[in-house]
C-alpha cells in the first residue's frame, strides 16, 4: 500500500479530495503504480480518475535493439503515455528492461512470462515466482501475470475450439506448459506466493486475460467470462494480502458488448480497476488497428474501463517502430480524453471549452495552449488569422463580423 504523502499527491493532480481517494483506495478501486525501489513518478488508475493509457515497447526474439527500443519509450513518453510496458523477449531481454528502467520517467511494467521461457525451456513451478521477484527487484512497477489461465479453461478449450483460439502470448506459453507437464498454473494455484512477492515491493499485479477473445466471434463467450470469475476471486485474495490490483481485459470485441464487457468486470471483479487492450471493435482493419482500439477503447472508457493499452498500426502485422509507437499513444490519448470529456471530468471540459473559445476567437496561440497536440500549431498559422481551408469565406469571421454588429 502507498504512503499518505503519495496518495495525497495524486488526489492534488486528479482533482479530487484526499477523502474519496482514500476512500476508493483503501475499497480496492483504485490501484498506484509505484515500486518502492522506482523514483519514477506515481501513476493512479481506478474510480473517480482520469482516464490513463499504457504503450507497449519491446524487442522480439526476431527484430530490434535496446537502442531502438530507448526510442519508442522516448516517443510513448514525449506524446504522453502514463506508463509503458516492456515486453521484451529473446536473448537480450534483460539488458533492455534494465535500460527502460533507467530511462523512464512513468511506470513501468512487464509480463514475466516472457522473461520465464526466454530463460527456461521447461520451468520449474518455482521459476515462475523467482523470475517475478528478480524483475521487481530491478524496481518494476507493475506486472502482468496470467493467474486466470488454468487447467479447468485449458480441457474446455480443447473440447470447445475458438475461431481465435488463444491469442495471449503470455497466456499461450502458460497454456503449451500446463499441457507438456500435465501440472496446474503455478500462479494460480500458488497465488498467496505471489501477492507476498508483490507486496514485498509495492508492485501492482495486473491480472492478465490470457483468454481474452482475439476475434469477435469469440466475444463475451464461457472461457472468457470463465477467466473473468477466476481473476475476481484472485483480486480479493491480493487486496487481503496488501496489494494494488487490476484486472486487464479484451481484446476483440463490437461496439455493441462493450458495455457489457465493462459492466460484467465491475461486478465480478467487485470494482477492480480495469485495463483494456484496445478494445479492437473489427477483425478487418489491419494496419490501422490504433484507429480500431480508439473507437472501443473510448467506448470502453466511458462506460468505466479506467486504464487503456494502446495499439499500433503495427498490430497483426509485426513488431511497431518509434513512428508507429507515436501513432499508437495519439490516439490512445484522444480516446481516453474523449471519454473523460463523457464522463464528465471538470479538467477536460475546461480544456474544450478553451479551444473552442480561442478558435471562435481565431486566437491560434490559444489553440496551441489548450490542444492535446500542440505541436499541430505551425508558425504558418500564427502568421495569419484564418486557416487555408476557408479564407475569405470563414464562418466563424462571418459570425464574428454579425455579433459586433448586433452588440453595436
């Protein structure tokens, strides 16, 4: 559990009294991302906040380098995420954690899983626990650990196949194990052992959806609501022990069961914050997935999911470059502050309601004080008073020109 002085902080920037904060912190609404070895700056997700968004970094055992990884977290930090994810796996994954680490300004989190069986071909029960430990000892902030993947949901799965199948990659190396070795998931039936290692470190268990849907077919159907039950009575378990948790979620899912998604994790999960990939509202629009993960993810979001993880135009396609990353946090950004427009959040409706002023105003420096995005702002535009696409045929002058009369 975090100090008074950090919860008293983050109420400050929520804009929120210490009171509620509290209130919903110690209710297990809200989690804080924050090591006890991090100096990295607190980041709360949960009830009565702003709405956050994660980017995922991370070199694959094919492609990229620490140095090129240093670039896409430049670029999640520089566009505004408020944590990141390394999800590095190969040969070299400890050398870039290390590096993230060191670098990063925000939070930041890993899928041990990967660190697991980039280590081991065959892990032992117990190496599952000590590579979570050697990484919060490094000062990770938060992990995400498939305890929801089981051998219950692994016999329904292959008596009952997925269009999808299984599409976590954490969850599907889980899966592969529990298959070679006939034995239960460490972290699930082992789980005490983990909220004791977390709480050792203030780290926050993210509870991983290994069985989220990676097809809307499969949406919203027994495996995934399966996993959903499982990871709410694991999240009792964590509060108990003293420790932050949040539950992640799909995935692939329409517009028309977002809510339903939201609404069933809020109940079964009594509350828990809730971390979203995307989600992904259509199968069909590789190569623009971020414009796909922004619709559901503000959807998603408005309905209450509290923190989104972005999704590049590189997903289903292969491993993003820093310009992809960029894209990524934009419209993550856009959606979660499109949703606390909807929710009603004072901040983003100040922010509105000042660039729409300035733009009636044609007040473009005003614009660029208030704008998600500043840097859109060219010198061009500061040159003169209306933009290229109307000229002389402005309709905010024509009304500007109207009210002076009428005022006169």
């Amino acid at each position: 559990m975090q100090t008074k002085k950090i919860i008293r902080q983050l109420a400050a920037e929520e804009g929120i009294s210490v009171g509620v904060f509290e209130k919903n912190y110690k209710a297990g609404r809200i989690a804080i991302m924050k090591s006890r070895l991090s100096k990295r700056r607190a980041v709360a997700v949960g009830k009565d906040l702003s709405v956050k968004i994660n980017a995922n970094i991370g070199l694959s055992p094919l492609a990229s380098d620490w140095k090129t990884e240093i670039k896409k977290l430049d670029a999640a930090v520089q566009y505004g995420a408020d944590a990141v994810m390394d999800l590095s796996c190969g040969k070299d994954f400890l050398r870039v954690l290390k590096k993230v680490l060191e670098r990063s300004t925000i939070p930041v989190g890993t899928v041990p899983a990967y660190h697991l069986f980039s280590k081991y071909k065959r892990p032992s029960p117990a190496a599952f626990f000590e590579v979570i430990e050697e990484q919060l000892a490094l000062g990770v902030d938060f992990v995400t650990v498939h305890c929801g993947v089981t051998r219950e949901s692994l016999n329904y799965l292959k008596k009952h196949p997925r269009l999808g199948g299984v599409v976590s990659r954490g969850g599907g190396l889980i899966f592969g194990w529990m298959q070679d070795t006939g034995w239960e998931n460490p972290l699930y039936s082992d789980f005490g052992r983990l909220v004791k290692i977390a709480a050792k470190y203030n780290a926050v268990l993210s509870l991983g959806d290994g069985l989220r849907p990676g097809s809307i077919s499969d949406a919203n159907d027994y495996l995934q609501i399966l996993e959903l039950k499982t990871l709410g009575k694991l999240f009792l378990k964590a509060r108990r022990g003293g420790v932050d948790a949040m539950i992640e979620g799909p995935g692939h899912i329409p517009l028309s069961q977002i809510e339903k998604v939201v609404k069933d994790e809020k109940k079964l999960c009594h509350g828990a914050p809730f971390y979203v990939l995307g989600p992904l509202v259509t199968d069909a629009a590789a190569g623009f997935d971020h414009i796909t993960s922004a619709i559901g993810g503000a959807l998603a979001a408005s309905y209450g999911a509290d923190f989104l993880c972005y999704v590049t135009p590189a997903e289903h396609l292969g491993l993003p470059d820093a310009d992809d990353v960029r894209l990524g946090v934009i419209a993550s950004r856009v959606a979660a502050h499109a949703a606390d427009v909807s929710r009603g959040r004072p901040a983003a409706l100040k922010r509105d309601k000042a660039v729409s002023r300035a733009r009636f105003r044609l007040d473009w420096q005003g614009m660029k004080k208030n704008l998600l995005f500043p840097e859109v702002i060219k010198a061009g535009h500061l040159s003169r008073k209306v933009c290229t696409m109307c000229g002389d045929f402005c309709p905010i002058e024509q009304t500007r020109r109207i009210m002076k009369k009428i005022v006169k």
